[in-house]
C-alpha cells in the first residue's frame, strides 16, 4: 500500500525534483516507511510506501530491464504468485517478490491490457520515456484513488488531491477554484460523484478506467465494465456453493502479507461472514477488532463479542467518545475536498486502534451493494397510478415548504426511480430550485442531483427494481463514499485496509444472481445470511440492521449545538444556499419535526472546507 504522485511538463523543460519531493512529503502518512522518486525530463514520478509485500525487494520507482518504463503502484495485486509461472513463460524475468513487479512484466508483455488478468485493487502510474506516453489506471470497484489535473504546459497526478495543489503552488499555477457544479451533488449525496471534485479543473479517475497521456492529449477509457447481462443459471444451492467457495478464495489470497494481519469485526453479517472465512483458511489465531459507544442505539460490540467468542478470535475492543469537534478538521484535510458521511468517524478510530497491532486488517464492506442489503432496495412505488402523479405535484408545488401534507403530496406525484432518488439526496431532487440562491442557480445551470443516478437507472429498464438500485449505489456510492472514507481513514493511520466481498469474482457472481436470492420476503442478503449461518451464531444474522454510525442528529440538539450555528451562520454567508432555507432546516430538526441531521452535517463540513481552503489557504504550503 502507497501513495503515489507525479508530474508531466508538457512544455519541453525538465521537472523540478523538489517540487517531486514536496507532492511525496504531502502524503507521508500513506507510506511512512519509505520514499522513491524518480525525474527523467520531463517526467517525475513519485511514491510513498507503506511495506506490505517484499519488505526490502518491492522498493518502487520500480523500473523495466531496458529501462524503458517506470511503475509507481498504490495497492495489492492478490494474486500476483498465481500469475508469476505464465509470465514468466511468456519471456519475463523477475528480480524480487513484489506484485508490482509482476504489474510491470505483465504491461511490458502485453502492454495496458496486462492488467486484465490481475484480481485486487490498485491505482498506478507508468512512464514510457520512449514515447513520451503515461498510464494511468484505476482498480474495477474504485477501491484506490487517483486523481489528475491538466493545462497547456502540465500534467498533475496523485493517489490525493492535497498533492496536486502542492505541485500547483510549487508551479506558480492560479490556485483552482470551487467547483460550482459539484456542490449540489455534495450537499445531496454527502460527497462528491466520480469523475468531478470540489476542485475546478481536478478530476478523478473513474473506477475500471485508465488514462493515456500522449504527445499532449488526453484519453480516458474503460477497462473494465461490470456484467448486467450475465445470468446465473443454478440453483440456491448450487449457489450457495458457488458463492462459498469464491468467497473463501477471496478470503483466503487477501492473507498473504509479510507484516501483521487481523480484521475489523462490527458483529455484523459481512464482518463476521468475512472473519469466519479467515477462521478457515488462517494458520494462527485470528486478530479482530471492535469498537463501541456509550450510547446504546449505535452500539455493537456485544454482538462483535459473541462472534469473536464463536470463532475464537484474539479480540480486542475499546469504548470510545468521539472527539468529533477536536477531529473533524485533521479529518477533513484527510479527504481534501468536503466529505459529509459521519460514519468516517468511527471508521477512524476503529482504524487508529487496529493499526496497534496490525499493519493489514480485512473488512466486510461491500455486502450491502452487492446482496441487497438495505432497506432503501425494497421500498415499493407510490401506487398512484401515472396519469395522476402530475396533479399531485401541482397541489405539492402550491404549498410552502414545511406545510402540513406537502412531503406526502409530494411523494405521491414521483416516479420509482425518482422516489427513490429523493430519499436519498435529502429531498434536494424536489427542493433544490427553492434551496439554492437563485445567483447561485444562474451560475450553474442546474441545481438538481440527481443526474447521477438517474443515469444508472435509466440505462437498465428492464432490471427489476432492487436490481437496478443496488447497480447504481454499487458504481456510484460505493467508490465516491465507502471506499473513499475506508481509504482515507485507514491511511490516516497507515493502516491497509482488505475487502474480500469486492474481489471482482465475487462482485461479477453477485450481479448475476436472481434478485430472488438476494431480496426476499421484504430482506436483503438472502444468499449472503445462509452462508453466514455456517459460520456464526444465528442471533447476529436475524438481528435488526444497525450500520456504522455516529449520533449526529442528537449532536446538532446538544453537544454541537452553539458550534453547529456559527458554521451554518457562517455559510449562509456565502450566496450559495438561501438564508430562510437554513434557518428552517435548523428550526424544524430541533423542534423534532424533521431529522434534518444529514443535510446539516453537510453544510457543516462545506462551510469548514470554505474556511479552511478557500479563506485559510492552509493547502497551498
């Protein structure tokens, strides 16, 4: 596990190595181990790293035996053993016991479709000097990042964004400004869709691409596309076994490290699915990790406890309260651009305290895409019938926001796919014309969210419903907020953190199965449930869904509250979201009669990162 950053002048002059060294320095902590860089004219390519594989061999810059092309790598390969023999029979020699290495052979055989045949999750650069050409590439489900800014005389690149604006500031370049059009995505979603940022001009690499740099111009393509056609043709059973079997695959080449190793156990289906696995395939005792909260409603451990006993896992657990005041700003410079999904939080500390003891930890995430595990997947359409829906919204759009009867009106005039949409972006899919300022409406075209999705789902009418909402959360919300939070969370603490549910065997198999095996009788992970009942105790699979959460909406009514005002008052400053619009927001969520939590937290987090990068400058050092 690394960090990596680079840069390309497409001037003609020749990189500057201090500016190399200083985009390396800004992401220290992903790899506190060791540093390489490497400056070739008018490439400079650079990494830290975090030694998992190889302790001493998998040193990178890593380059080909006629120097041809140099490899910067940020992830795992899992299966870089298996490959070895059939790369070797095709010509290649190797030097160490790294998966880079084998990434490296692999291009300089079969150039940028060398990938293909690897499983894991990866993020990397190569530099052809011939041919003055560079590679970018992205793992299948997003699990690494990388992110790229370009203009006429440069190219900039990095695992973060907090690297780019380095490089940007070492070169003189205008520091970039907001991205108006991604705020209303933020403030719906709680982060930011792939491929934009909060950085005008920074983008993000999309999950299964690369990007090909060459003589000045720029290509990105798909290299990797998930299956939606494919149809799994067995029985339950037969998958059951199926699914059995790639799972514990997946488990069992995700414990190959040459430093410590344990997992994140929460007590709940996927965790203790994944640790139960590790249980079999492990050949020494299982290190698990929990944590808790003294407020009973976000608590698990006791369930984290009974599997841990089951197993027979060498546990360690810890109460914590959060410092989310004294945190939320070494957090937000962790993820650089605004990130409003609380449960980074508890992410963080579960991170910090495994990194005690462990170098590499396996996590469940993933479970609930892939079999259907949330509740949302299963909520049923209106029921109006299509040709009513439009009086209903007209009766919705007379009414004032917060009046008696509007939401439901409101409700009742969607569509499934823009009912379901609505849920999940705050409501701003309905409101955002009445939140947003109408200054801020004229600056951006369009203030609606929901293009994202809409997209997704409108690609696949004959999905059936729970299908086709998984799909999107599975190639939108997973990469752009539960990837992106465990990997900024995890290196935080450079910690590498494991997930075996999204090794791309799995994820294929998965998106092949019958709806029915994975939603049924009004529940998710139908398929997922029977494979844990063989590993652990029934009580942790029936019990109620609980997440990884933080009590935020209580937070906003005590501990937070005199902090909470000065950031929205602050904000409203700002000409983007109405003033009347906030004050409600806060008004109806105190008087409990909306939980408006989300939507608040959101506006927090933009209003520290306005502070922070727009007013405090604090990134351009």
């Amino acid at each position: 596990m690394c960090g990596v950053a680079g840069y390309i002048r497409l001037d003609g002059k020749d990189a500057d190595p201090t500016i190399l060294q200083a985009m390396c320095d800004a992401i220290e902590h992903r790899g506190p181990d060791s540093e390489g860089v490497y400056v070739d004219g008018p490439a400079a390519l650079g990494m830290r790293r975090l030694a998992i594989i190889d302790l001493e061999g998998g040193r990178q810059p890593m380059h080909s035996e006629d120097g041809r092309l140099t490899i910067v790598f940020n992830g795992e390969c899992y299966d870089f053993n298996h490959q070895r023999p059939s790369l070797e029979a095709a010509g290649a020699r190797f030097h160490t016991s790294s998966d880079t290495e084998c990434v490296l052979r692999a291009i300089e055989l079969f150039g940028d479709d060398g990938i293909d045949r690897f499983r894991g999750m990866f993020a990397f650069a190569v530099w052809n000097r011939e041919r003055n050409r560079l590679l970018l590439v992205r793992d299948r489900i997003g699990q690494k990042p990388m992110h790229w800014y370009r203009d006429d005389r440069h190219f900039i690149f990095g695992s973060e964004i907090k690297s780019i604006l380095v490089a940007m500031a070492r070169l003189g370049l205008p520091r970039p400004d907001p991205c108006s059009q991604a705020i209303p995505q933020y403030l719906a979603y709680g982060y930011v869709p792939d491929p934009l940022t909060l950085f005008e001009g920074i983008r993000k690499l999309r999950p299964g691409h690369r990007l090909i740099l060459e003589n000045g111009d720029v290509h990105e393509e798909s290299w990797w596309t998930l299956d939606t056609e494919a149809r799994f043709q067995g029985t339950a059973e037969q998958a059951l076994e199926t699914l059995d079997h790639l799972l514990e695959d997946s488990v069992g080449i995700r414990l190959v490290s040459d430093v410590p190793l344990g997992a994140f156990l929460s007590g709940g289906v996927d965790s203790s699915t994944v640790v139960g696995m590790m249980c079999r395939r492990a050949t020494e005792r299982v290190k698990t990790f929990s944590i808790g909260f003294k407020d009973g409603d976000f608590d698990e451990l006791q369930y984290a406890r009974r599997v841990a006993k089951h197993l027979g896992t060498q546990h360690a657990e810890e109460i914590v309260e959060p410092d989310a005041a004294g945190l939320i700003e070494d957090i937000l410079r962790h993820f650089d651009e605004p990130f409003a999904d609380s449960s980074a939080i508890p992410t963080y500390y579960v991170s910090r305290m495994a990194r005690k003891h462990v170098t590499v930890a396996l996590s469940g995430d993933g479970g609930d895409e892939l079999f259907h595990g949330y509740a949302r997947y299963g909520r049923t359409s209106s029921g109006v019938w299509p040709v009513f829906r439009p009086l209903f919204r007209l009766g919705a759009s007379v009414l004032p926001l917060g009046f008696f009867g509007r939401a439901r009106l409101w409700n009742l005039s969607l569509g499934d796919d823009e009912r379901y949409i609505h849920h999940f972006t705050c409501g701003l899919s309905e409101w955002h014309s009445r939140f947003f300022t109408s200054e801020f409406r004229d600056q951006v075209g369009t203030t609606d969210p929901s293009k994202p999705y809409l997209e997704v789902l409108r690609r696949h009418p004959n999905m059936d419903r729970t299908s086709r909402r998984a799909l999107a959360d599975t190639l939108i919300y997973l990469p752009g907020d539960i990837m992106t939070k465990v990997d900024r969370m995890s290196m935080m603490v450079s910690l590498e953190a494991r997930a075996p549910l999204l090794d791309h065997h799995v994820v294929e198999f998965a998106q092949s199965l019958p709806s029915g095996m994975k939603w049924r009788d009004g529940e998710g992970k139908w398929l997922l449930k029977k494979l844990a009942r063989k590993l652990v105790p029934p009580e942790v699979i029936d019990r109620k869904k609980m997440g990884f959460a933080v009590p935020i909406s209580s937070w906003f009514n005590a501990a937070w509250m005199r902090e909470a005002d000065a950031w929205l008052d602050g904000f409203a400053e700002r000409g983007i979201v109405r003033r009347a619009a906030i004050r409600r927001l806060r008004e109806e969520h105190r008087q409990g009669r909306r939980d408006h939590s989300q939507l608040l937290w959101s506006l927090m987090v933009l209003e520290m990162w306005y502070r922070d990068y727009v007013d405090g400058r604090c990134y351009s050092s």
